[in-house]
C-alpha cells in the first residue's frame, strides 16, 4: 500500500504545514503503508495554459517535473494534501500542480483512491481544508477526511493537529486495506462521475484520448 504526501508549502523544513503532512504518513506507516512525501515546490512545474492537448492526447505538451509527480500520484492507494493557506487559499504551487491535472478530473482518475487534506493558516486553516478536500472529491477519491491549526491559536491547537494528522494517517490506511465506503461521498461521486462522463461524450470529436478513456470502461 502506497501512500503520498504532497507538501506545498515554500518554507522547507521550516513549514508547520509540512509536519501535519510529516504526521498522516507516519500515521499511515505505523497501519503498515509505504510512504513518501514530495515537497512541490522543489519541483518545476508550468502553468497550465488551457491547450487542451491533455485531453485529447492524455499528455501534457510540457516537460518539467510534472509527469514524474503525477506518475506516483496515479500509482498511489492513498493521498495526502498539504497547503499553508496563502490569502484563503492554497499556494500557487499547488493551484499550479492541480491545473495540471483537469484531465485527471474529466475521466476521474482518482477513483478507488483515499486521501485527506491537511493545512496550516495564521487565523484560519479551515478555508483550505475545505479547498482541498473539495478538490480531492472532485477528481473521484473518497475523502477519509482532513485536518488544520491556526498558529495564533497557540502550541497546544497545533500539537492536537498533529495528534490528529497521525489518526487521520492510520484510518486512511485502513480504509485503503478494507475499501471503506463512505456512502454520502459514493453518491457524489457517482453524480459528478455521470456529470464528466456526459461532458467527454459532447465533445467525442474533440477530446479523442478521454472519449476513448471513458468508452474503454463502457461508460460505467
Ligand atoms: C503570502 C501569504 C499569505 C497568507 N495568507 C493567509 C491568510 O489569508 N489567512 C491565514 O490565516 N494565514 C495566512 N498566511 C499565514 C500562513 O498561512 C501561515 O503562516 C502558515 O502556517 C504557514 O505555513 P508553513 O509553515 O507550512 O509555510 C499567509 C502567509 C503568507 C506568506
């Protein structure tokens, strides 16, 4: 079992974001699953600039960093997101990561996985939480659910974070090891999987790659 923590936060070793990433993947490896954490901003990754070649060739016209980090993204059972949150959002290098994805979300590739989101904020950490785990649901992932602290709230918020990132971590791995099934986000799921599928088909002349994704899977 694969488990990959994506950190966006600039500040390295420094960032508290990423010791609530740090803690899911140990929570995640004491259940038995093999981690990893990349620290997006590392990497160089371009803009997306709506081409659309993606979907209609399922590849992106760059070459940067993108396809090594989206390559272990596809190939991992479970997902840790992690952003500090920058003017109540995500960073930019991680609205920079997921723009990159949108055929990700078209043929709903993250289906079958796991993931969870966590964020740090000054005030508030619940506005990129929200984000993120909005945007894990929408490329097809079930959600096992998210965490976050304020740092104006003090050590003791963030430590109870950390406690949590750790749980988090743990039940992630095992839902990966039962197939849990959250029936509330089944439902959604299904809906928005109906919702993209409709939405390739009116463009079957255009985007060949996820016509020929989604009928490959016979519409199901
Ligand atoms: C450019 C920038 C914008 C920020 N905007 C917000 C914000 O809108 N709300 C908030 O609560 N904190 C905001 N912060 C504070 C960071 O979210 C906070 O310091 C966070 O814990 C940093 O995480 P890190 O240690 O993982 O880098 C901002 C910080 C920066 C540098």
């Amino acid at each position: 079992m694969k488990i990959l923590g994506i950190c966006a936060s600039p500040r390295g070793s420094k960032s508290q974001t990423r010791r609530l990433v740090q803690a899911v993947l140990e929570g995640a490896k004491s259940a038995g699953a093999e981690v990893e954490l990349v620290d997006v901003c590392d990497l160089e990754i371009e803009y997306c600039n709506g081409c659309q070649v993606c979907y209609k060739k399922g590849v992106c016209v760059h070459k940067d960093d993108f396809q090594g980090l989206y390559d272990k993204i596809l190939l991992a059972d479970g997902l840790v997101w992690g952003s500090p949150n920058y003017l109540r959002s995500i960073t930019a290098q991680m609205k920079t990561l997921v723009d990159r994805m949108s055929d990700a979300i078209h043929c709903q590739l993250l289906t079958g996985k796991y993931s969870c989101a966590v964020a740090t904020g000054g005030s508030n950490s619940d506005q990129v939480t929200e984000y993120l785990s909005a945007i894990l649901l929408n490329f097809g992932s079930f959600v096992t659910g998210s965490t976050g602290a304020a740092m104006a709230s003090g050590p003791k918020a963030f430590e109870e974070a950390e406690k949590k990132a750790f749980q988090l971590g743990k039940t992630m791995a095992e839902d990966v090891s039962v197939k849990r099934d959250y029936i509330e986000q089944r439902e959604m799921l299904q809906e928005s999987r109906e919702y993209f599928q409709k939405l390739v088909e009116m463009h079957e002349k255009d985007w060949e790659h996820e016509y020929e994704y989604w009928n490959k899977l016979n519409w199901k």
